[in-house]
C-alpha cells in the first residue's frame, strides 16, 4: 500500500467517525440507549482503526525517507563510478602511449643489436674458416712429417674421439632435469606400469579437454564418473597427481584395477605381495574436488566409522554422511606383474583397502606420511624454494600395527633382524659351607652347567612364545580387515540398491502417468507433463525422508511393516511440513 492511499483510507475512516460523532445528541434518551451502545462501539473500532492507521503511515514515511536516501546514495555512487571509468580511461590510453613507445624504442634497439650480432657473426665465420684451413695445413704437414702412422691406427684414433663426445654427451643429459615436453617419457612409463626414468622416446597423447600442456592422464579406474589419475608435472623434481572425474580417459591409458598386487598371491608361489617386494614409493594421488581451499593432505587423514546411530541421526537432519576421499598410492616393484595380454609391468596404483593388505595397520599412518612429503614438498617447491633439488626419498614402512595415538608415525627400515633378548641370570644362594665331595670349588663354578641349560630354554621358551604372539596377532589383524572390507562391501551395495530401487520407482511413476493419460511409451512429454512427473517424485521423495525420520526416532527398523496409526502420523508431518503437494 502506498502513503497516499493510506492517507485517504485514514481520511476516510475520520470522515466516519465524525458522523457517528453527530449521531450521538439523538441517541441520549433512554429508549435508545442500545443503539447508542452500538454506535459508541463502532466509534472505538474505528478509533482502533485510526491508530494502525497512523502506525501504517508513520512506516511508510519511514520507507519513502529510507528510500530517496538510497536513490540520492546510489545518484552520488553511479557520479564517482562514473569519474572513476573516466580515469582509468585516461590511464589506460596513458600507459597504451607509453608501451607504444616503449616498444618503439625495443625495436629499435634490437635492429641495431641484430645489425651487431649479426657483424660478430660474420666475424667469427671468417675466423673459423681461416682456423679451419690453418688446422688442415698443419694436419697435412704432420701426415707428411709421420708417414709411418697406419690406417688402423687413425681409426682408433677416430673411435676413441667419436666415444669421448658419446661420454659427454652421456653425461650433460644426466645433469639435465627432466623435461616438461608431453612427450617426456614418464608418461609413457606412468601408462604401461615401468619404473620412473629420464628416457625419452616419443609417445602419441590424444588432445585431454580441460587440462594444461603440463597435465596428462596416466590411468583410469571403474567407479562413478569414471575417475582417473592425473599427472601434473609442472615441476619436474615436485610431480603431484589428482583424480578427477571431469576428464575423459583415453585408449592410451590403462586401467590401474587389472595392475594392483595387494592381496595378491605372487605367480607360481603361495606368498602374497609384501613390504619386501617393493622397490620405491614415488608418488600419491588424491580424489582433491575442485573448490577444496584446505591442504590437500587433510583429505588422506582417516575418518572415524561412523555406528548405525550416528549415520540415522545424520540421515534424519538431511546430512550427507562424511565419506572417505578415494586415495591411489604409486609403488614399483622389483619383480614384474605379467597382465593376461603378456606384457610386464614393474608398478601399481595401490587403493587403501589393497595397501592395509600390503602395510596392515600402518597403512593409513603411512599414505598420510607419503602425502605429507609429497604436498609440502610440492608448496616449498612452487612458492619458489627449492626448484632444482629432487625431492627427498620416500621410506617404506613396515607392516605391522598403527602407531600410538596422537604421535607421527616414523618409517621402519624392511628386514629389521629381531634382537636377541639378554640371558637372564639364575641367582645362586648363598652357601657358608660346600656339600661333601666337591672340595674347595665354588657352588657357582658347581652350577654353571645346569645355568647355561636353563637359561637357554628359557630363551627357546621366550622366542616360541614371541612367534606364537606375532602370529596371533596377525591372524587377528587380516580377519579384521576382512570384516572390514566386508562391512564396507555391505554399504555399498545396500546404496546401490537403494539407487536401483528409486531408479526403479521413478521409472514406474512415469508409467503410471503415461498409461493414466493415454501417452505412447515412446512419445516425447512435453514441458507440462514432465513438470507433472517431477511433482509426483518430489512427493515420494519428500514421503521417503518423512519416513526415514519417523523410523528412525521410533526405533522401527526398514523392514517392520507400519500400521495404519503410523502410516497417518507420516501423512500428518508430510502435510505440515511440506504442505500440499
């Protein structure tokens, strides 16, 4: 409502009362004295009318005041924006003179530094030339003056110096870092599962959308969306990988799935693939998303397992339910994996499950100790330090138990021999008097046989006990990681039947309308009916989250049937909540 049509409604409503006013006089007497009520009463309802009238007009007064302000404030902003664009227009046709002449000057003088450049040049060649002929002449005359020189001789002579630049040449690419070219060899190698080398041989990459002439896929996984590997080698000596699934992979990269050695028994041998076939832990790859402003390394740390309380307390306040961010760890092994189309790779991108097969507990410490090297090194490096040095080595881990709480976990070196515990010392009693027979001996000297034998024992005792120890305890820890990896194969296949099941009714309410209005399976919907469709999802939608919550607080599982009384407590709090839909 506007101030004026406010004024005229209070205007009004004045004009009113003023008649009743007037009405009054005539209605003293007492035979009128209910009419007189009644009018008296309309004058106070009008007079309450009155007053919220006056509040409504003081309000908009209020708003009319607020808003020339902000007319007169945004006049005054667009005047300044308005003088600001005017200088920046002067500044930028002032720096556009100054570059013009600037570059003017620039060619200038490189015309003259080319006219110089190219005067040394001449010089030189006629210096060479003169060299040249002045080095034939000598070699002319040293063949002259040592006729005795055999051909064979000269082509020793040719060889070692052909094998000299070989050397040098040997030598100057082994300073060399590697290089940024898409056709370095570390991407061929990354693809076919070869250890990391400085190698080069040129290799056919398909145009990747969406990624810089630094970045190229390397590997690819089953999952949703097709995730693969990522190689950023902006910096030789600080190489990061990422997984994305925006990218699409090509046939030249291979799927890592069919290359991973955890849990996998070795070929023609009853072992598994361990700590101790490992050759180096180079790099690790992180499902990063693409907004993600913290460091990279907080997505490799372990989040809790969540119990079945907590996930239903999540999924009644419409949370997502934290899921661990997909981690790949690049190992090299020193014996090759033959694939089933015969070729030999000496890598792997290892996953977390497969590398708890690998670490056992200290698998999780150890990818987040990889990351930590990896991404802090990789700061260091591209904030400027460092950017000649190769990265500091990667230890390997040993298998065994996680380390304590709240500490960093330390690497182990692999094959650590087992000390040997200290003997313990029988203590001997204390004889004023040695048993008849023995003379003079000591009673230590008398039982120093039976001591060595005892102690022995009790160190056969002790090592059997330790084996029996380490055995259980690693029995123990593969059947709860096989509980483990069961439990997470359970969630998942219960959300992919969950998906399947919605998928499922979607398709079947759409059958549903179509069959209902007489619509050929094939026809195309238009923009009302499909708009229709999408209201009835919702509906279900909104139906099967009221439900989940009311399971959840009643402590009704999935599976109970509800009753009638249930089922109209559900239509109650879907109608209040969402309304009609």
């Amino acid at each position: 409502m506007s101030l004026s049509d406010a004024i005229a409604k209070r205007s009004q409503r004045q004009l009113e009362r003023k008649s009743l006013d007037d009405q009054l006089p005539a209605l003293k007497p007492r035979s009128k004295e209910r009419e007189r009520i009644i009018v008296e009463k309309k004058i106070s309802d009008l007079d309450k009318e009155i007053q919220k009238d006056n509040s409504e007009i003081k309000k908009l007064e209020i708003e009319d005041a607020e808003k020339q302000q902000k007319l007169a404030e945004k006049a005054a902003a667009e005047e300044v924006a308005k003088e600001a664009a005017a200088n920046a227009a002067e500044e930028e046709a002032r720096k556009a003179a100054e570059e013009k002449a600037a570059k003017e000057a620039a060619d200038k003088k490189n015309q003259q530094m080319a006219a110089e450049e190219e005067a040394v040049k001449k010089t030189a060649e006629e210096e060479a030339a003169k060299k040249a002929a002045e080095d034939k002449g000598a070699k002319k005359t040293a063949d002259n003056e040592n006729p005795q020189m055999t051909e064979e001789e000269k082509a020793a002579k040719k060889a070692a110096e052909d094998e000299a630049a070989k050397k040098a040449a040997e030598d100057k690419a082994a300073r060399e870092p590697p290089s940024d070219n898409e056709n370095d060899d570390i991407i061929s190698r990354l693809r076919k599962g070869q250890p990391i080398s400085k190698l080069k041989k040129p290799i056919s990459i398909s145009v990747e959308a969406l990624l810089s002439p630094e970045q190229h896929v390397v590997g690819y996984k089953n999952g949703f969306g097709k995730p693969v590997i990522i190689l950023d080698n902006t910096f030789p000596y600080a190489r990061i990988c990422r997984i994305r699934r925006d990218i699409a992979h090509d046939k030249s990269s291979p799927n890592i799935m069919l290359q991973r050695r955890g849990g996998e028994l070795k070929p023609n041998s009853v072992e598994k693939w361990g700590v101790d076939d490992l050759s180096a832990v180079k790099m690790i790859t992180i499902d990063v998303p693409l907004d993600y402003a913290s460091s990279p390394v907080n997505l490799v740390k372990l989040i809790p397992k969540m119990t079945g309380t907590e996930k239903d307390a999540f999924k009644a306040n419409n949370e997502t339910i934290p899921r661990q961010p997909d981690v790949q760890l690049y190992c090299e092994w020193n014996e090759p994996l033959i694939l089933d189309t015969g070729k030999e790779v000496f890598s792997s991108w290892e996953s977390r499950a497969t590398c708890r097969l690998i670490w056992k507990k200290n698998a999780d410490d150890y990818l987040l100790y990889v990351a930590k090297c990896i991404e802090e090194w990789y700061q260091k490096v591209s904030g400027g330090q460092y950017a000649d040095e190769p990265m500091p080595t990667i230890e390997i881990f040993r298998a065994g138990r996680s380390m304590s709480p709240g500490t960093e976990a330390t690497p182990t070196p692999k094959n650590t021999p087992r000390q040997t515990p200290e003997p313990k010392v029988t203590p001997v009693p204390f004889r004023t008097k040695p048993p008849q027979g023995t003379g003079n001996k000591s009673p230590s000297i008398l039982s120093s046989d039976d001591d060595e034998e005892t102690e022995e024992e009790d160190e056969e005792e002790e090592e059997e006990e330790e084996e029996e120890e380490e055995e259980e305890e690693e029995e123990e820890e593969e059947e709860e990681e096989e509980e483990e990896e069961e439990e997470e194969e359970e969630e998942e296949e219960e959300e992919e039947t969950e998906q399947e099941l919605w998928e499922k009714r979607i398709r079947e309410i759409e059958g549903q309308y179509r069959a209902k209005h007489n619509i050929l399976p094939n026809a195309k919907l238009t923009s009302k009916q499909e708009k229709a469709i999408k209201k009835q999802e919702l509906r279900e939608k909104h139906i099967r989250e009221i439900e989940s919550q009311y399971r959840a607080k009643h402590n009704i599982s999935s599976k109970d049937t509800l009753t009638l009384k249930q089922e109209k407590a559900i239509k109650k709090k879907l109608t209040s909540t969402y309304g009609i839909i």
